[in-house]
C-alpha cells in the first residue's frame, strides 16, 4: 500500500511539473496525430445527443470538447483527474464557451471513482491508463459506473507490431523526446515518460484485462501503424 502511494505521490508530481507543457508533450510523442486518435476513439463511444459522459485522467481536457459536442447542450459531461493544477489547466483549454455549461469537472481518483453504479452512456480514458499503478482495478471501476451497454473507451500509446516501424518510433521516444526535455529542464520527466510507453503491455494484455473487468465484446483498433491502440468494451 505504501508503495502504491509513494508511486502516486511520485505521478502526481510529474503532471504538475510539465502541466504547462502537457499538451506539447502529447503531440510531440504521437507525432502530431493526438488529435486525430482522440476523434477516433470518441466515434466508439457511441455517444448520442443527451447523453452522459465520464472522462477519466482528464488531465489538460483534450477529449471533453469533442465529449460535450457528441452528446450536444442536452447532455452532461463530467471530466476527472486527481491533479488539481492539471484540471485548473483543464478550464483555460474549454475555449468553445457555450460547451462549457455542460462540463463539470471534478478531483478524484481512477481507483475508486467517486459516482454510483450504472451512471454513465461511456467512460474513457486517454494517455492516462499507463500512469496508474493499478490498471485492473481503473478498468473495473469504468465498468462499474457505466449503464449496461455503454461502452467503456481507452485511447493509449502501444507497441507497433511493425519492426521497422518500431524501431524508428523507439529511437524517437529514446532520443528526441528526452532532448526536448533537457531543452525545458526536464529530462529526466519527459525521459521517463518515454519509458512509460515503450513498458506499457502490448495492446493484447490490455485487450485481457478489458475481459477480466467484466466488459463484453472487447475490440482493439491500432492507429497509425500501431504507436496507438483504442480498446473498447461494452458493460
């Protein structure tokens, strides 16, 4: 127990280090194709107009907007991450002002999300499952407090299957990013979440821990040669 505080104390204080640099960050690492990946896992949400969403490690908020468009001023979207300085960044990034009434959100935790059962029309999480220390338990908590038939949505970065691909993408993480780091002062930040990615499990271990938590008809989709993979699962 104590390490696993000691492993989230030590998280919590990477984010709020490279808050400001957060969203560069996640360009930079998926070469400029983070925007396109979050579209994409958005469109398996399934969302309707009214709908209910859970977005969960919303950090800076780069899935809220598109969330609050799919489910329209009749729906609600609840953002939550358990940084406080990445959700005060969170407010700054809403720049489309009448989606803003229809977002909420809220410090918590992924491991024991503070909502009832059955709440929510999806929950997802992107660039944030690697992060925590208990994934499992982050997974069945989506589960828990999404209605039967939702869908629950995980946008991450993954293990190209391609070697050359691979490689390249490696060599990437290993070199640039970490430069760009010492270039900000933050290298051994940015070095490890290089590491964070190429440790993360291949995109079928993920795909097994989606079946574990009770989720049906587990589907994964690689984008763009496989640097990022969408899980998805129905509760």
């Amino acid at each position: 127990m104590k390490q696993l505080q000691n492993e989230r104390d030590y998280i919590n204080a990477i984010f709020s280090s490279i808050v400001h640099h957060y969203d560069l960050m996640n360009t930079l690492l998926s070469l400029n194709q983070d925007k396109y990946w979050r579209r994409f896992a958005i469109s398996k949400t399934e969302l309707d107009r009214g709908g209910i969403a859970l977005d969960v490690c919303c950090g800076t908020g780069g899935m809220l907007p598109g969330l609050a468009r799919s489910v329209s001023s009749q729906g609600n979207v609840v953002g939550i991450d358990f940084n406080k300085k990445m959700l005060k960044k969170a407010v700054e990034n809403l720049p489309e002002k009448n989606l803003t009434h229809c977002i909420k959100l809220v410090q918590g935790e992924a491991t024991n999300l503070p909502f009832g059962e059955d709440l929510y029309d999806c929950a997802t999480i992107s660039f944030g499952l690697r992060n925590i220390p208990n994934m499992r338990k982050t997974i069945s908590e989506m589960k828990r407090v999404v209605k039967p038939g939702g869908k629950v949505v995980s946008l991450e970065f993954s293990t190209p299957m391609n070697p050359l691909i691979r490689q390249t993408y490696y060599q990437y993480l290993n070199y640039w990013v970490p430069l760009l780091g010492k270039i900000i002062n933050r290298e051994e930040t940015y070095q490890r979440l290089s590491d964070s990615i190429m440790s993360f499990p291949h995109q079928r271990k993920i795909g097994e821990l989606f079946k574990k938590a009770g989720l049906d008809n587990t589907l994964y989709f690689e984008l763009t040669g496989g640097i990022a993979t969408v899980h998805v699962g129905t509760a």
